[in-house]
C-alpha cells in the first residue's frame, strides 16, 4: 500500500512539471502593437517612400516602372526584351532598388 502510494506521489510530482513546464513554454510572447506593426504611418514619421510596391493588375504603377519576380530573383527594366511580356510580382522604382533587395538583372 505505501509503495503504490510513493508511485502515485512520484506520477503527480512529474505531470505537475510537466504541465508547468508546457504551459511556460507554449505562452506567447509580448505583442508589438507599434504603428507600423500594422502599415500605419504617423505624420512626424518622416518614412522614406517604399522601395518596391505591388503591382496594379499585369502592370506596374507610375513611378514603379521596374518588373521583378520573385520566384526567379530576375527584374526587367523598360526596353528590355521580354520586359512587356514579363507579369511583375514587385514594382521597384529603380533597377539599384532592386539590386539592394537581392535580384539581378535580366540578361536579354
């Protein structure tokens, strides 16, 4: 009897740790509830204008004139060869924009 009772103490001491231990692990973490956590932007903020934006259907936007996909890591300037044809997944101002974020220029 005081042997199964030790078992049924040590059984309650290790699911006690074990509950404790999930429920620290599984907690979630403080959240960022700044302005631009949610694409707001403040007057005073003083944001440089994007880099890229997305695209405006098949096309890109005024301003945006530099095709990129993102699967091929490839950007297409106007002028270029298969730049009418190429359907834009980003629209970045300039080909150095670009560049900076890791595509490299269409070779034809």
């Amino acid at each position: 009897m005081a042997r199964t009772l030790r078992r049924l103490l040590l059984l309650a001491l290790v699911a006690a740790a074990v509950v404790a231990w999930y429920s620290r692990r599984s907690r979630p973490g403080p959240l960022d509830l700044t302005p631009t956590t949610f694409g707001v932007e403040t007057p005073d903020s003083g944001a440089s204008p994007p880099k890229f934006v997305a695209p405006e259907g098949e096309a890109c936007p005024a301003g945006y004139p530099v095709k990129a996909n993102e699967r091929s890591m490839i950007f297409h300037v106007p002028g270029g060869r298969f730049y009418e044809r190429t359907i834009p997944e980003r629209c970045y101002a300039t080909a150095e924009d670009a560049e900076a974020d890791g595509y490299r220029r269409a070779k034809a």
